[in-house]
C-alpha cells in the first residue's frame, strides 16, 4: 500500500491535526446485546444529522443484515446522501464482497482478522487496495495485531469485544490500552466497541487511538449531539507519527 492515507485515514487525521481524537458514529440499526437502537429513527437522516450538524468527519456503516439489521441499500442511501468518507462493516471474506463494497460507493471495508484466515485476509487485503477501498484491519488480540502489522496495515481497529460472540461481552477502552503499543506506527489507530462515556473516550484517546467509533452509545443517548460533541476529546499529539 502506499505510504499516502486513504480517504477514511486522511479524515481521521485531520481531526487529529486539529487536536481531537476522530469521532466515527456508527450507523448500526440493531445491536446484539442491545436490541433495537433506531427506536422508530431513519437511519439515513440520523446520518446526515450527525454530519451536517455535529460535524462529523466521517461515518461507519453496518451492512450486516441477520443480527445487525444493516443493508447494502442502507450504506448506499448514507453515501449518496452524505459527503464524508464512509467504511462499511460487515463479514467480509470473498472478493465479491470488495467489489460490491467499491460498487455501493464505500470508501473503506472492514477486514476481520477473526472471521478468516490468513492467507484469505492478506488476499482481501491486496484486493481492497487494488480496487480503490483502504483496508480497515480489526484485530482483537496481541497476535492479531502482530497480523495486521505483518500485512503493512495502515489503517487498524481495536474490538474492545470480541466478534465472534457478536460482541455480547464487556470489553472496554483497556483494550485498546493493551494493544495500541503494539500497534506499527505510521498507522492510524481506531478504538470499538464499548465506548460508552467521555471518560472511555479519553482512556482509548490517551492511550494514543487516533479515533474511537462508536455506535450503541451515540443511539441510546437522549440527546444524540450532545453526546456526540462530549466523545470528541483531546488527541495526544505526542503520539501522532503518520507519514515519520
């Protein structure tokens, strides 16, 4: 991959140049341990809420449909009406898959170390560059995130849960504490899943996370925008070492 950030990457840096931590709301319309998150909203125009009036940068879509909710026609509608760079999260493990992700206007897909194997994931990998999506790598583990740098990944997700049990369990930011160190530098490091409050926020920002996506938290909150403006926390640019 080239040493130059993809779109997705560029937008999180941005944020950081300007001396926040990126905030990625995640449209997600069921969560798994949650139930139903969209309480009678559009998805779509909750979206282009949170990028004409919270401002934010740049989105993460689920297209997952069985126990997420998502759709491919969801993630499309959010592109065609939205103007930030927008990953689209699913299972992703054929090539097919990338090339409808490209088609539906993404510019970024999610590659979970956990849900193939090795070989199929540096082939995913190859293959998201070529057609013009950044790879967005989501480790879980030490070993994963040694993966994820063997690969050259420029662009990793922490899951503070694990996502083979559709991330039912309590993990939290001390993940991201445990791996962010390992992760290769020059990458631009997002912490997910259980962020819940600003102080979560702060946790996963200070350990040296460029960015925390988060979505539960942003759709349970009474007041979406507030919640949104009060997970935009300082970045530590002492860490900040894209491009070195």
């Amino acid at each position: 991959m080239s040493g130059l950030p993809g779109r997705f990457s560029s937008a999180v840096i941005s944020e950081n140049k300007r001396g926040f931590a990126a905030v990625i709301p995640d449209i997600k319309c069921i969560s798994p341990k949650e139930g139903d998150l969209l309480r009678g909203r559009a998805p779509v125009t909750t979206a282009k809420y949170l990028v004409d009036y919270c401002g934010a940068p740049l989105l993460s879509v689920v297209t997952e449909q069985k126990h997420f909710g998502g759709s491919n026609k969801l993630l499309f509608e959010v592109v065609q009406n939205t103007n930030v760079p927008v990953l689209r999260k699913d299972f992703i493990i054929n090539e097919a898959q990338l090339a409808e992700t490209a088609e539906l206007g993404a510019a970024s897909v999610l590659l979970i170390c956990a849900v193939t194997d090795k070989k199929n994931l540096c082939m995913l990998y190859e293959k998201s560059i070529k057609i013009g999506l950044e790879p967005f790598v989501e480790v879980h583990t030490a070993e994963e995130m040694e993966l994820a740098r063997r690969l050259g990944a420029r662009l990793i997700g922490i899951n503070n849960r694990n996502i083979i049990t559709l991330e039912r369990d309590g993990g939290g930011p001390s993940r991201t504490a445990a791996l962010v160190t390992a992760g290769p530098c020059g990458a631009v490091l997002v912490s997910e899943s259980g962020i819940s409050t600003p102080d979560d926020a702060k946790t996963a920002a200070s350990a040296g996370a460029n960015a925390v996506l988060v979505g539960t938290a942003l759709w349970k909150a009474r007041d979406m925008g507030e919640m949104y403006k009060s997970l935009r926390v300082n970045f530590r640019g002492d860490k900040f070492c894209f491009g070195r």
